[in-house]
C-alpha cells in the first residue's frame, strides 16, 4: 500500500502522494460546469473524442491506483564497502536533479559510502567543467545528472578510458543500460507512460475538449521526447487543440516563463483551459503571471506537470494554486536506485532493469503529502545490502 505522510526533516520515509485525479471546475471549450470527478469533466454533451476519450479515462483510473505492492528488486550483492560517488547535475535548481541527488546521499549513509555533488549550472560549459572535475576525482561511479551525456562526449570517454562506471539520470530517452553513450544504466520512468499519463489527464478531465499550451525546453533531448510524445497523444483527441508550443530552457524559466504566460493569455483570452509541462517548476515561475492578469489558482486553465513532482508541486497541487495535477518521478526512490545499481556495477552484476511505475497526483488523492514513492523501497534495498 502507498502511503502519504509530510516530509520529515532528516528522515526519508516510502510515502506517496500517489495518483490522480479529475478536480472539479469550470472548462471554457464548449463543456458546462462537470461533476465532481474532475476539471472540467462535463456530464451533458458529446465527448470531443468518444473513442480516445473511453481510451484515456480507462488509462486515468489505472494511474490512479494507491495499492501497488512493491515490485522492484528483492535480492542482489551485498554492499560493497568504502566508495565515493560523484553525482553531476545539470542544474541543481532543476527540481528532479535535485531530489534524485538527495535520495542518493540518503542511500549512500545507509550503504556507507560518500556521494559528491557537482552543479554544472545549466550551462553547456558548466556542464562539461562539472564532468571534467568528476573524471579527475576518479570516483567509484559518477552519475550523469539530468543531461545529454554526448554534450560531454570528451569527458565521457576519459571515464570510460580509467574504466569508472558512469549511471545516468534521465541521461537518455530510455530506462536501462545504454550502448552509445556507454551507461551501465539509465534510471527514469517511462517517458512514453509518463507523456502519455499527462496528455491522457488532459483529455479525460475536459471531457475531450480543451485549448492546450505545452511547455517544454527542446535544449535537452529528452526533454523534447517527452514533449513531442504528448503531443502526439493529445492529438488523438479531435476537440483538443494545441494552441501554443513553448520552448523555454529550464535554466530561462524564471525569466522567460512570466513574460511568456502575459502573452498567452493575450493571445488566447478564453480557448486556453489547460496547460502541460516537462517539468513542474515551469508553474512555480507562471503563478505570478497568473496571479497577475486575476486567474483564479483552480483554474483555468488546469495545468498538469509530467515530471517531476517535487515538494513546491505537490503544495501547489494541494492547494490548488496555478497546478491541478503532476505525474510525479519517485526522486528519492530513484537515488536509492542510483545507488543499489552502482553497487551491482562493482560487484560485477547486471543492472536490476527495475523501471518505477508512473502515477498522477491531484488535490484529491494527494492528501497533503509533499512527495511520491512507492513503499516498501528502503526496506527493500537495505535487506539486498545487509544493512
């Protein structure tokens, strides 16, 4: 069973916000006021996609579930003693790098090793100096912190050349161990479930009618996978209209995302109902805007996150301001992970190949927590290592 506690300092409990949906509101796209099973949900005229509508409420409900049992890993090598990691992150005021670098360093006290972080700011040239610094420590393990590993193609064959295992975060599109570039494993959710999830929320909330904005920052691959992913999904939906495609790079989003909102909503005074984002920070940078130009916090327009669920999203989802909902990434999950995959590296052990279910998060179902994991993972990791 998920469950759904506040944030302790110092302790990373396995809680849940877990999943999803459908908050009551008032959509502009031809519905009438909905019930109380979502945003927009109308009860009184024909669906704008009948079919693809069933297809994404279907698919809604099975996001929704809070029963999931553990279904990762139970057995592997113990811990293998004494190591240090570097963790190199893209931006560290990138939310989801962030947690996952935080649930590292968690999982690193219990297993007894050190974890080192390197901030490469955003930048392409802070990125490849932050890979250079990593190489030159000549850690155990680094993990390549939410960032294209072929924009540090140099560094990357340095480590490769002294044989230090590289384990990437959201590094590429898909979850696993990679060929080219050379990862023992890429840790993220689905990207296809978790682009899918978010438009699929979109479709079923506003009854298959609804005025969308995407956000995305094209600057990153798999950022601009994830976006074209849920554009294709919105577009089996005939009554869901892709108004704009915004391409703000993370690092410019709390500059460039107030100024943007302004002008959307100039644009599209009273076609825009709904919002979806690669990531949830680009709405805690349009609060303001919105806040602005006198939009209510509920809404619309409903925007939805797809990734990555951290603890300013989960508070604005949960007091329904400016954010109705996040397919959240399981960050401190995942920095176990990094972890307890480095120690099968070197104890010369295959990756688990475990990929962490995808979920939606509303005010709903969210009950106040402050973050999504599945239970069970901590008990789960530290019986694998002994500890």
């Amino acid at each position: 069973m998920h469950r759904n506690r506040k944030a302790t300092p110092g302790v990373l409990k396995p809680r849940s916000a877990a999943t999803a949906l459908l908050v009551a509101a008032t959509v502009l796209a031809g519905c009438g006021r909905g019930s109380s099973s979502g945003p927009g949900v109308s009860t009184s005229g024909p669906s704008g996609c009948p079919e693809a509508h069933a297809r994404a409420q279907a698919a809604v409900g099975r996001a929704e579930r809070t029963d999931i049992p553990w279904n990762g890993p139970t057995s592997g090598p113990k811990a293998v003693a004494g190591k240090t990691i570097v963790y190199v992150a893209q931006t560290m005021t990138n939310p989801g790098v962030a947690g996952a670098a935080d649930g590292a360093r968690d999982a690193a006290r219990v297993i007894g090793w050190n974890v080192r972080v390197i901030d490469g700011g955003g930048t392409p040239a802070g990125i490849q100096a932050a890979m250079s610094e990593a190489v030159a420590l000549k850690p155990a393990g680094i993990v390549i912190g939410g960032f294209d590993p072929d924009s540090t193609s140099q560094q990357v064959a340095r480590a490769g050349a002294a044989r230090i295992p590289l384990i990437g975060w959201h590094a590429v599109a898909a979850p696993g161990p990679s060929r080219r570039p050379e990862l023992f494993t890429n840790i993220t959710t689905k990207v296809e479930d978790v682009a899918a999830a978010s438009a699929q929320w979109i479709i079923a909330s506003s009854n298959g009618r609804a005025g969308v904005v995407l956000f995305t920052d094209a600057s990153i691959p798999f950022a601009k996978n994830k976006s074209e992913l849920i554009r294709k999904e919105l577009a089996t939906c005939a009554g869901v209209k892709l108004l704009a495609y915004e391409n703000i790079p993370i690092p410019d989003a709390s500059s460039r995302t107030p100024q943007e909102i302004s002008s959307l909503l100039s644009r599209f005074p009273a076609r825009w109902t709904y919002s979806v984002a690669i990531n949830d920070l680009y709405f805690a940078d349009a609060a303001p805007a919105f806040r602005a130009a006198g939009r209510k916090g509920s809404g619309p327009p409903f925007n939805i996150g797809a990734g990555d669920g951290d603890p300013s999203a989960f508070q604005r989802v949960n007091n329904k301001q400016y954010q109705a909902a996040t397919v959240p990434e399981p960050l401190s999950l995942q920095g176990w992970q990094i972890v307890d995959e480095f120690n099968r590296a070197f104890s010369g052990r295959p990756a688990s190949g475990y990929v962490a279910p995808v979920h939606i998060t509303t005010a709903d179902n969210g009950h106040g927590a402050t973050t999504w994991d599945p239970s069970g993972y901590q008990e789960a990791y530290r019986k694998i290592w002994g500890k």
